[in-house]
C-alpha cells in the first residue's frame, strides 16, 4: 500500500449503524465508509413500477433453450417501456455512460438447469458497449468460482468481458477479495466468525451494478430473486442465518442489500423468467421441479419485483399440491440434510421467510404493498 492510498484510507472514517435487537432482528452493526449516493440505486427512479414482457416463444419448453432474437426483442421493450424512450439505447443510457465500470451480478447456482439466462446476459452486455463502455470495464460476477465456471458464460459475450468469482468454495478463505472496512456484524447462533463482509469488487472497482436473478424457490426465505441475489450474492459469510430449522433470514436479506455502496450503485434490476424453480431451490438439481414463466421482469425497485416473485412461485407450488411457502408447520421440517425435501414437495428444511420482502420495503429499499405496484404488462 502507497503513502497515498494509506491516506485515502485512513481518511475515509467508517458509517458504523447499530440496529438493536427486537423480535424480528438479531442486533445488526454495520459498517462502511461510504455514505449514500445522491441519487440511490434501490428503490431507484422507478419505485413501485415493474414492466413484465412475455413472450409463448422466448423459449423451447422440451430443450430447455431460449430464443436469442425474442429475447433481445423482449429487452428492448422492457427497457423502452421502464424509462419511457423511443429507443432502446437511449433507454441504456438512462442508467449507464461511457464512463461507467459496471457489474452484472449473475445467478448460477441453479446450474445446469437454471442460471441468469446466457441471452438476456449477452444483450445487457451488448447494450452496456453501445452506450460506449468498452468490454474490459464490465464484469460478469458471482460468489463462486466453480459456480461461474460451470455457467460458461464467456463463449457468448464480447472478447475482453471479465468474470469475477470471491470464493473459490463456500469457506470464507478468500478473504482478499472482500473489503475489511464495508461489514455487518451480528451473532445469529454463536458462530466464531460474526461478520460478513462486501465484495471488494463491489466497493472499491466499480460504478453501476446491474442485477440478473432467477425466477427461483428457497428453503430459506420462500422465493430467491432480486433482493437475495444482490446481498447474499456480494457478501460473504451469510450461510450462518439459517441453521436447524430456524432462519434470520428475514431481516438478514434487507439489511445487507441497504449497506453503502451496494444500495446506491445497484441501477438496474433484471429478472429472468425465461425459466423457474418451483421446489428445490435456490438450486436446480432435479428437472422435474423446472417450470417456465416465459416472462423478463424490468424494474429499479427489487421489492417490488421480489414481491410479484413470492406469488408467481406460491401459484407454481399450489398447482403441483405443494404446500405454500408461507407455511409455518414445524412439522413439515426435515432435519435429513435436505434429502427428504429434495423429493417431497410437502417438506421443508427450515420455516421460511417470504416476510424478507415486506421487511426490505421498511428499511426504504422499495414497494411491497401489491396494491401500490403499478405493473405494465407487454405481451409479444
């Protein structure tokens, strides 16, 4: 470290924010030394709004590939439709300039069956180097490195696109990928290590951040999309909030995705539902629990978009006589590492908190009354 980045970093005296412990919370402490943007990334200037753009043709039910073409059509109108533009790359650049160093936080722990879609990655992409970024300042990133791998997104982006993984296994050994200074702290079960710490990447590198999740279930929360993509997806050490049936799950997800920067520099949320899991997830190890909502969903607010998720995924259980994610049997639970839920439907592995939503929306991070969610809908 030189004398002058000693000095930045001296200088740069860290927010500390404790939030007390109440029946919903463990005390939280967080940390970081940046402090908000003008113009925040979460809820961003859409609060409350969400364009849905479907297509019957986007993809092949029996392969399980999209459409490339009816896919870029479906960005484009989704992103002109958000922002009001005529055009598609005026619509980009409402979000991004030439000067921007951008992330796409991907979501590839559903491989093979269900990641952050190769097409609707490579158009973002496309997009971001028509705006004028050139491809070696933007990033494709996920936690984990054999995750990413697997996912192979290279072969269909620009030459020159970098991928970027943290951890190479969920061990919190790759501590220096992740910033010291920018943390939250809380002790969930007595664990030795109480911190999880943002990626360096997301602090320190880059300007604008785009979020891409699936359309997934969760053991742990009910439905995984865009609030636990960004949070548990650039912090480490989040594992610990679920354990032995009982989840912190609930305001875990929204207390990370509100720390500086991830709030401000998260512009853009992307989610796609080309493909969905309706049981199983976050992962997708089993096909038979693949469904496809043949749908991308365009907004800057993730709660709202997460809270049309809950129902969209609630809905696709009920219709396979699951039971609901919101239900809170203890009875249901399965303390057989997950094996009786992978093939039982009717099982959990922890009560879930589909409340992580609604709690999110608290902290000012979006909209989660239904009935405030304004939703236009474009059918191709």
């Amino acid at each position: 470290m030189d004398r002058r980045t000693f000095v930045q970093f001296m200088a740069a005296a860290p927010v500390i924010t404790t939030l007390p412990a109440d029946e919903h919370k463990p005390q939280y402490r967080l940390v970081t030394p940046y402090k908000a943007a003008k113009e925040l990334g979460m809820p961003g200037p859409y609060p409350g709004q969400v364009v849905k753009v479907t297509s019957a043709h986007c993809i092949n039910e029996s392969t399980n590939a999209t459409n490339a073409e009816v896919v870029g059509e479906m960005m484009a109108r989704g992103m002109t439709a958000l922002t009001g533009e005529k055009e598609t790359l005026a619509a980009w650049r409402r979000f991004f300039t030439k000067d921007d160093v951008v992330a796409i936080k991907v979501n590839c722990g559903g491989n093979p069956y269900c990641v952050s879609d190769h097409d609707i990655v490579a158009e973002t992409i496309r997009n971001l180097i028509a705006v004028g970024i050139p491809p070696t300042r933007i990033t494709i990133y996920e936690r984990f490195h054999s995750q990413l791998v697997e996912s192979n997104y290279a072969p269909r982006v620009a030459e020159g696109v970098n991928l970027h993984a943290a951890e190479k296994e969920n061990r919190h050994t790759d501590h220096n990928n992740y910033d010291p200074r920018v943390y939250v702290e809380a002790d969930f079960f007595g664990e030795d290590d109480t911190r999880s710490n943002l990626m360096r990447l997301v602090s320190q590198t880059v300007t604008k951040i785009i979020n891409i999740p699936n359309m997934k279930d969760h053991g742990a929360v009910g439905a995984t999309g865009c609030l636990k993509n960004i949070a548990y997806g650039s912090f480490n050490n989040v594992a610990r909030t679920h354990f032995k049936g009982v989840s912190h799950t609930l305001s875990f997800v929204g207390t990370l995705a509100s720390v500086e920067p991830l709030r401000s520099k998260t512009v853009l949320q992307i989610m796609d539902g080309l493909r969905g899991v309706w049981h199983g997830g976050p992962f997708a190890r089993d096909k038979r629990f693949l469904f496809h909502p043949k749908q991308i969903l365009f907004g800057t607010d993730p709660v709202a978009l997460d809270r049309l998720l809950l129902d969209i995924i609630d809905d696709e259980r009920k219709r396979h006589g699951a039971i609901s994610i919101w239900n809170r049997d203890e009875k249901t639970l399965d303390f057989n590492n997950g094996k009786d839920r992978d093939n039982d439907p009717n099982t959990n592995i922890i009560i879930r908190e589909p409340g992580h939503v609604a709690y999110a929306a608290k902290l000012g991070l979006g909209v989660a009354e239904l009935e405030k969610i304004r939703i236009k809908e474009i059918a191709l």
